[in-house]
C-alpha cells in the first residue's frame, strides 16, 4: 500500500486496512465465477499456496506475492513476435481461453504493456516450426524402423557435438533451430493496464517425457512497435501446468484420444515444481462431463521486473 500511517492510528485499524487488501482479489474472483455453470477443479497444492501468501501478505507487508518459478525455456521457443491473442490457426482441439495477469512480486501492483509470449504443442504433441522432430522432438515421425541385430563392432572415436532434441523435448536441453515456417499454437500480446492478457487457443496434447504444459515468457521494458515489440529484458521464464483430471478428460476427446504416446502425469514430470499455482499450475473452469465445449485457465504470476530469466540455464 502506499501512504504514510499515523502514530496515533489504532493497530487493529491498520490491520483491517491490510486485510481489506488482501481480500479484495478474492472477492472479485468470487463475483466473476458467481452463477456460473463452470466447474471449478483446483488441487491441495494450490488452496495451500493461495492459504501462504494471504498469510505471508499479513504479515508482512515487505512481501506482497511469490515470485512464479522459473523454468527452462526449452529447445522450441521461436522469437517470431507474431502479435495475436487468438494463436489457434487451423489446429483442432477442445476450445481454451488462457487468462494471464502478471505484477510485480514486491509491491503488487500490475505490470501494464508488458509483452506475453505463449507456445506449446498441438493435440498430437507436435511443435509448429518443428514438425520433422515429430512429437514433442522425441524422433518421432515417418520412416521404417530399423530390423535385425547390429553386426561387428565400432570403430573410431567419436567426433562433434550430438545434434537433435533430447527424448522429451520442449522441456530442457539447447535451442533447436526450427525446421518448417509452420507457426500455429505460438503468439505475443501486450498486456492492458490491469496486467491482463487474454489468449485463445486449445487446450495442449502431450509427448513423450513430459506432462501437458504451454510455454510463457515475460518481458518487459521494450518498445511496441507496428512492427512487433523492440528490446527490453526478459525478466521471467516459465511453463504453465493442468492438474491431472482435466488431462485424462481431455484424453477421451478427439483428437486427443488417437494419441498413442505414452502421457507423462504431473506428478511424473521433472520439469513441474510441484508447488501449485507458485509452479504454474492454472486454475481451470469448464464444464463437468462436457470439457470439449472449452476450457477457461487463469493464473496471476508473481515477477521481478528487474531481473533477467531468459531461461537457458534452468531458471
């Protein structure tokens, strides 16, 4: 907050007034989904980290909101700065409105014309400007494999450096240089003077070695131009998660249901911090019984605005 507070004000005044504070969020969530036919799915992970920081917000009022977990960036970021909210092209899916407000984790308040990318996998798994590497870079894809033992012994030492993405990829390991000009399920919008973006896209398949997940960098700093968003820093790097159930509901929806890899759960995978929503993990809104007619998934994350997470080292 900001303002000075007398001497003579009385403590319980004060603390009232900060509880007011830390209230007014959850009151307005609560008038938004008021009414609504939208089931609401939510772990123990993330009422635990909603119960942290009201508490933490409480007691000190140095520590306004946790910093969102970094995480690597992955080999399939692609700098297009193609700006669009809607990133769903010709992709088939169940229907989801990704609803993203981002503010400085100090001092709470919303952090206006930032740029938000988002990128993650199709249905099926599969990248757009990497669909050679199949799904998820894993190898995947086309060709006859390969039959009978292998004969003789090698030879020679082994020279350069090894090329392709790691089995499981989009989770850690180096840049891969795009491989086609495809560019669906990818995008970057500004947000408003709240700290909200909203974009519309669908809800992400899975590949080998890794759970569902979509991509998000934050950046801030820069100019917008017509031409796309100039400079600045990127002060935070991160992957955005679904809680279990809302996968396997999805698992049984077309085209979801004729992927035949193998689904990493949340649980499984070794990319989540396995700490709520501090993680990334979002709150989903849909339907009981009907997630193919949409999904609506928000999340506040926590920044630093003054810091650089570009992502390459594992955050």
């Amino acid at each position: 907050m900001t303002g000075k507070q007398t001497t003579n004000e009385p403590q319980h005044k004060r603390d009232l007034t900060r509880r007011k504070v830390v209230v007014l969020g959850g009151a307005a969530m609560a008038a938004v989904g008021a009414g609504s036919v939208l089931a609401m799915t939510a772990s123990a992970d993330e009422a635990g980290a909603s119960s942290t920081s009201t508490s933490t917000a409480s007691n000190n009022a140095e520590t306004c909101y946790k910093l969102t977990s970094e995480t690597t960036e992955g080999p399939y970021y692609i700098d297009a700065d193609k700006l669009r909210r809607d990133v769903t092209e010709d992709q088939e899916g169940i229907p989801l409105t990704l609803r993203l407000k981002v503010i400085d984790s100090d001092t709470c308040k919303p952090l206006a014309n930032a740029a938000v990318d988002i990128w993650h996998c199709n249905a099926l798994g599969v990248y757009s400007g990497y669909e050679a590497m199949g799904s998820g870079g894993g190898g995947g894809g086309g060709g006859t494999p390969p039959s009978g033992s292998p004969t003789g012994s090698p030879t020679g030492a082994p020279s350069g450096s090894p090329t392709g993405a790691p089995p499981g990829g989009g989770g850690g390991g180096g840049h891969e240089e795009p491989t086609d000009d495809e560019r669906y399920l990818r995008g970057t919008w500004r947000t408003d003077k709240k700290g909200e973006v909203v974009f519309r896209t669908v809800f992400p398949g899975w590949y080998q070695g890794r759970c569902v997940h979509i991509h998000t960098k934050v950046h801030v700093n820069g100019t917008w131009t017509d031409a796309g968003y100039e400079g600045g820093t990127t002060c935070h790097t991160g992957q955005l998660f679904f809680d279990e159930a809302s996968v396997l509901a999805t698992a049984e929806v077309e085209p979801y249901s004729t992927n035949t890899t193998t689904r990493t759960t949340l649980d499984e995978d070794t990319i989540y911090p396995g700490n709520g929503t501090e993680g990334g993990l979002l709150k989903l809104k849909y339907k009981k019984g009907a997630i193919a007619n949409g999904v609506v998934a928000t999340l506040t994350m926590g920044v630093d605005p003054e810091a650089t997470q570009d992502g390459t080292s594992g955050g």
